[in-house]
C-alpha cells in the first residue's frame, strides 16, 4: 500500500468519524463511493463511530449536562429530572457490567498472548507462608498490573 494511499483512507476514516457521510468524504478526496464503502466496512469504522457516539462516558456526560441545565432554570421539571437520574443509575449499572465483560475478555486475550505469564503465576503460586487466597490474589493482581501498563505503553 503506497504512502497516499493510507493517507486518504486515514483522512476518510477522520471524516466519517466526525459524521460526513460516504458521498461527502467520496467527492472531498477524490475516491469512489465504492472505496469509502469498502474501507468503512474492513476498518469497522460504523461499529467506532457508534462506540464513540455512544460510549458509556458519553451518555452520562450527556445526561449530567442535561441535569445541570436543568439545574439552573427558573421552574426545574422535577419529573425530567427524576427520569435522568434514573437514567444515569441505570447506565451505570447496564453498561458498567458490559464494560467489566469486555476488560475480562481482553484481560483473557492478552494472558492467552503473553505466554510468559503463566511462568509467573507459577512461580508466585508455589510461594510458602501465605494462604493459597493470598498468593492467588497476588499473581492474579501482578498478571492485571502487566496489562494494564501494556495498554497503557501502546
């Protein structure tokens, strides 16, 4: 792949991103509809967009800017309110669970692609002098440290 093409695809991707549509972003770079529509398809850029869109952070920051509008006007609406705090609750409960899901899935992903581990995990499990929950407890919050700087590092 030559040097303009990524450039034009990474410009599409910013585009859509920021909500132009394919036509639009097709005539501003000099592409196809078809091509835009093909490297939205393999770069997943429908499913970030809504991500992004719609993360949890997202809607609660909505939601919170909303109450504190809502905060400042003369006659608050103390049933819009109620129903944005339940709202709020709610998400936190719905979608925090999702995002626990996800972080052990990738947690899983990356111990499965970091071998290496397991030697540590051993090593950590076979320790003397601690209960067999402590040492647990220890290898299992080493392994998640590890992860946590490699996203961190990326």
């Amino acid at each position: 792949m030559d040097k303009q093409h990524f450039d034009d695809r990474d410009l599409a991707e910013i585009l859509y991103m920021r909500g132009i549509s394919q036509r639009e972003i097709a005539s501003k770079i000099g592409k196809s509809e078809a091509t835009i529509s093909e490297w939205a398809k393999a770069g997943g850029w429908r499913e970030k967009r809504a991500a992004t869109k719609f993360s949890r952070a997202s809607l609660v920051t909505n939601l919170l800017l909303r109450l504190d509008e809502m905060s400042r006007e003369e006659v608050m609406d103390v049933k819009e309110l109620a129903k944005l705090s339940r709202v709020v609750k709610e998400l936190d409960k719905q979608i925090g669970l999702t995002e626990y899901v996800d972080c052990f899935i990738s947690f899983g992903e990356w111990m499965q692609r970091h071998p290496d581990i397991s030697e540590e995990i051993k090593a950590t499990m076979s320790g003397q002098g601690t209960s067999f929950w402590s040492r647990f407890q220890k290898a299992v919050n080493d392994a998640q440290d590890k992860f946590i700087n490699d996203l961190v590092t990326q």
